[in-house]
C-alpha cells in the first residue's frame, strides 16, 4: 500500500516536470530563432535541390506526382487533396501544378467512385446507405448538375461523394467529366496559394498580397458557389 500511495503522489509531480521541460524547450526554440532556421533556411535549401533535379528530370517529377496524386485521391485520406494542390504549386509552378493535379484529382476520384461501385458496393451500402438516399434523390431530380453542386458546394465531404456516387445509375464518364469541371475552381485557389508560398523568402513576406488573395478567395468561392447555384436553380424551375 504505502508504494502504492508513492506513485499516486508522485505522478503529479512527473507530469509537471515533463510540462515544464517541453515549455522550456519550446521557449528555446523559439528564442535561438530554430523556427526561422527550419522554415526557411533548411526548406529553402531543399528547394533550390528539388528545382536543380526538377530541370534536369521534369517529365519523371511531373509524372510521378500524377501517380502519386490518383493513388492519394482514390484512397481519400483526410486532407490530402489540400496538401497535394499546394505541393503542385509550391514545387511546380502555378501552370504544371494546376493542370496535373486537376487530371490527377478527377481520375483518382472516378477510381474511388469505380471501386465504390464495382468492389465495394456492400461494404458501402452497409457503411454509408443512410445517406445514399439523398444523393440518389438528388441526382433524379438534377442529374449531372446535383454532383456539380456537390463538387462546387463541399457539404458532403470529397471522398463520400465519390464513392456514394458509385452506387447511383450515373456512367463513369460523366462523373469524371462533371468531377474534372467541378473541382477545378477549388483546386486552381489552391495551387496558386501553394505557388505563393514556394516564393516565400522570409516571414515577412509570408502575407504577400498574392497568398492573401488566395485566402481570401477560399473564403469567398464557397459563398459565391452557392448563390450561382441557387440562381440556376431557380431559373431552371423558371423554364419548367
């Protein structure tokens, strides 16, 4: 009992220890100025490496971001698109970035969708099936245009739409079509921001008017989206 009541006595006083020395070691670090060495110098570094290899080898770097781009955007893991549109543009340029990561994404999608519908069509019933009526709903009464609301529109997260899109009667082609279309305004914001950021030299120059933009424009584009949706909805019922 009595090295039993040590530890519970103790053990406070371990976790304080531990919590100062994790907050001395962040003041240090913060104080050597390690933050602006690993962010900038090191990153920069490796930069200026990645863009020698890059000329010398651009159609294997570019071709090799695509692979790894569908495979990523297939398996849907969370943040990835994010993180692979500002890979695109930090590391290739606004142009490149762009139109590779925009084919990437819309193929690996319809590979998500594919596998939905010819692999996994039960394991998704069973997982997903309470939401499937929605989308089914959606796409009798819209068609093409419900999956480019849904694309334009993220209420439903990007790899659900894909793979409840599986289940419905829509043809593979028009979903990577309505998909390539889609995703394209999101995607364009995000290689520019990711763009921006591989010209970043310092921590000032961190809030350039272009990365800010960019910002901007993903707060903006969501609300934009929807309103453009709503009018053409509207005067769709109109002509009706």
């Amino acid at each position: 009992m009595a090295g039993m009541q040590i530890r519970t006595d103790t053990a406070p006083m371990k976790r304080t220890v531990i919590l100062a020395l994790i907050f001395l070691a962040l003041i240090l670090f913060f104080a050597l100025k390690f933050d602006h060495e690993l962010m900038f110098e090191h990153v920069k570094a490796s930069a200026q490496h990645f863009e020698e290899v890059y000329a010398r080898h651009p159609v294997a770097l570019l071709a090799g971001y695509f692979v790894v781009s569908v495979l990523v955007t297939s398996l849907g893991l969370p943040g990835t698109f994010v993180l692979l549109a500002l890979a695109g543009g930090a590391f290739f340029g606004f142009t490149a970035g762009a139109l590779v990561f925009s084919f990437a994404s819309a193929v690996g999608a319809t590979l998500a969708c594919a596998t939905s519908r010819f692999i996994a069509r039960d394991f998704v019933m069973r997982r997903f099936g309470d939401r499937l009526a929605k989308v089914a709903g959606g796409i009798r009464r819209e068609g093409a245009f419900y999956l480019l609301s849904l694309r334009l529109i993220p209420v439903i997260p990007f790899f659900l739409v894909n793979v409840l899109m599986g289940l419905t009667a829509m043809s593979l082609g028009r979903f990577y079509g309505v998909s390539q279309l889609g995703m394209l305004p999101v995607t364009l914001i995000y290689v520019n921001a990711g763009n921006q950021l591989g010209h970043t030299d310092s921590l000032k120059s961190v809030l350039s008017p272009g990365l800010v933009f960019s910002f901007v424009l993903l707060g903006i584009f969501p609300l934009a989206a929807k309103r453009l949706i709503v009018f053409i909805r509207r005067r769709a019922r109109k002509r009706s």
